[in-house]
C-alpha cells in the first residue's frame, strides 16, 4: 500500500469536493456525501495519516487516486 501523510482537513475536503463528495454540516467533524456514501473528516490538522486512509477506503477510492486529486 502507498504511504500516506497526514493531510490538513481543509485540503482533504477540496480533494472530496473535486469527486462530487459535499459538505453536509460543519462542526467538531465535517460529514460529506455523494448521494451513495457518508464519510466524516475530523477537524484536524493534519488528520492521521491512518484516518485518512479509513476515510478514503470508505468513499470508495485508493490512496493513489485521492493522492491525485490533491
């Protein structure tokens, strides 16, 4: 599996934002949908990088496309 960094939340929600992935509320966690699924990213700077792997696991994309979309 490729190495993942920690990411600051605000990047990671622009990556979510590029696959159709929108904002649903903010507070102490930002939920995003599609339509299909629910990811939630925590407030944080940066999110672990073993977070954000679940996270992107859970929207349905690897590591190497959400890299991309970065």
């Amino acid at each position: 599996m490729p190495r993942l960094s920690g990411i600051n939340h605000k990047r990671a929600i622009k990556a979510f934002e590029k696959v159709n992935f929108k904002v649903i509320k903010q507070g102490k966690h930002i939920p995003m949908s599609d339509g299909n699924r629910i990811i939630v990213i925590p407030r944080a700077n940066p999110v672990n990088a073993y977070t954000m792997g679940g996270i992107i696991k859970d929207a349905g994309l690897t590591i190497d496309e959400f890299k991309k979309l970065l």
